[in-house]
C-alpha cells in the first residue's frame, strides 16, 4: 500500500498493514531486543513463551537463533495465529489463547522464560496479567517486557503538528483504556508484586540512532493505524497534516524526532 497520502485503510487490508508494521519493527529493532534478552539469561532458559507474538516474526526469528530453545508465541488473534503458522519450525510453535480467558486451559508452568514484547501496554489491564504470572509459574522464571515509552516522545526543535502527533496517541490510548505513560506504570508493579532482580534500561527510538527513512516510515504507519483505530475519517485533516509533517519536515532533518522504548527484565525465584 502506498503511504505517500493520507488514505485511510479499508477493513480487508488492515491485517497486511499490521503485519508489514510488525516485520517493521523487528527489522529495525531485533539486534537491540536480542542483545537485551541475551544479557538477561535468555541462554538459561529451556522453554519461552512469547505472549501477544502478533504474527510471530519475532519470535520465530529468536528460534532460528536458538535451536536448543523451545519457543511458543500466543495471540489471542486467530488471524495473528495463522500468520505465525506459515513460520512454524521443530522448536517454534503458536497457539490461539487469550490472556483474559478465564476457560483457558493453557500451561503456563510449562515455560522457564516469558517475553512480551509491545504487548503489556496493549492491553487494559497489565497487573491482572502480571499477577496471574506469578500465580500459575515456576521457579526461577525469567521475563523481558518491551514497549514503547511515550513519556519520552520528543521532538527537537518543538513543533505544534508533534503536538497533534502525540495528542493522536493519547486519545488512542485513552480509546481503548490504556494509559499512554503507561512505560513509567511497569517498574512499580513489578515492585508490588514482588518480582525481583528488576532492570530498566531505555532506549532511544529517533533518528539520531535508526535511518531517518525507517524512522519516518514507521512513523506514519503508526500514525496511520492511529488514526484508523480511533475511526478519524479517511479525510480528516490533522491526521493529513501530521503525515505531511513526518514525510517532509522530519524526513529532511529538520526535526529530531524520538519515540521512547522501554525494556525492563524481571525474575521470580
Ligand atoms: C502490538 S502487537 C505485538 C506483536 C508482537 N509481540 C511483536 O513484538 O511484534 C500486540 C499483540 O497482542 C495481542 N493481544 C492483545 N490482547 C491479548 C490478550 N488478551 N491475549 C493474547 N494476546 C493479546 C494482539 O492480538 C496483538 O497481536
């Protein structure tokens, strides 16, 4: 699909948009993640679950990597799951399952490592998942947490239409219940929750690290869902003016644009 203009996205195209979003993020971001979950015993670990894979380019990607490991990716997605089918390996496998079932007859204590990567600032209600993690696991259990941290979005020098930018994200948010500072919300419930040897460590998403050509793409798509999600029309001008923004003002340097990312490590022993 063409993003040289604002056109909305139809319901039918939707699911390619996400996932050539998703492979996005993996292609810009992989090297970063691995390393994070190698320094935080990813090597220790036999069997890793990865909740909300999405369509499983991550993960499959990490089985590649580590063929001694068993991986498994949930979705609550069935379009998601089918997806990640197509990459089923002998140590990748994926499965429909929603974090909120309440009849979900799913093993968690099967697995030693649990990765959520753009998933717990996804969903409405991250202690309920947290608390039912430490509930049903067993010990020692690693976890990395991955998100994007909109308490650092930042643009150099400001501008109103990054204003607008991040007044998008945060009707978004507040759209589907979720706390847009939501990043800053993790540490302290792990804390209550007694999860122990926590790690943060942030890292820059802009485009004094990552080609400006990658950043803006993602940028818009991002925008673009945004937009979408919170049912802006196919003409609605701010969302026009933002993309116009990202594709010429950001895109040329004249803007240092960055978009937070949080990773937090976290035991239970
Ligand atoms: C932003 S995507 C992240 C995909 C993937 N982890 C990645 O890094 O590319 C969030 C995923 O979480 C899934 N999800 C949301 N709520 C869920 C739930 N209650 N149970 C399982 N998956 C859920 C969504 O379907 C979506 O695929």
């Amino acid at each position: 699909m063409s993003l040289s203009n604002t056109k909305m996205l139809k319901m039918n195209e939707l699911d390619t948009f996400v996932e050539n979003h998703l492979n996005l993020q993996v292609k810009i971001s992989y090297r970063e993640h691995h390393d994070f979950l190698l320094r935080h015993g990813l090597n220790e670990c036999s069997h890793v679950l990865d909740i909300g894979c999405g369509n499983g380019t991550f993960v499959a990607r990490l089985a590649q990597d580590y063929s001694e490991i068993q991986f498994v990716g949930i979705d609550k997605r069935k379009q998601c799951v089918e997806s990640c089918q197509k990459l089923v390996s002998e140590n990748f496998q994926a499965q429909q399952v929603d974090m909120f079932s309440r009849d979900s007859q799913f093993d968690f204590s099967q697995f030693d490592g649990f990765l959520m990567r753009y998933f717990l600032l996804h969903v409405d209600n991250s202690q309920k998942i947290l608390e039912h993690l430490k509930n049903k696991l067993k010990r020692p259990s690693r976890f990395w947490i991955i998100d994007l941290d909109w308490s650092q979005f930042k643009c150099e020098p400001p501008h109103p239409t990054f204003d607008l930018l991040t007044k998008l994200v945060k009707d978004f948010c507040s759209k589907i219940s979720v706390h847009s500072m939501g990043g800053q919300n993790v540490l302290p419930l792990l804390q209550k929750l007694g999860y122990q040897n926590i790690v943060v460590e942030h890292i820059p998403f802009s485009t004094q690290t990552i080609a400006r050509d990658e950043l803006t793409l993602y940028l818009k798509q991002e925008v673009i869902c945004y937009s979408y999600m919170s049912g802006k029309s196919e003409n609605d001008s701010e969302t026009a003016e933002i993309i116009r923004f990202i594709d010429e003002d950001v895109r040329s340097g004249k803007f240092q644009v960055s978009y937070g990312m949080v990773l937090l490590f976290a035991e239970l022993s």
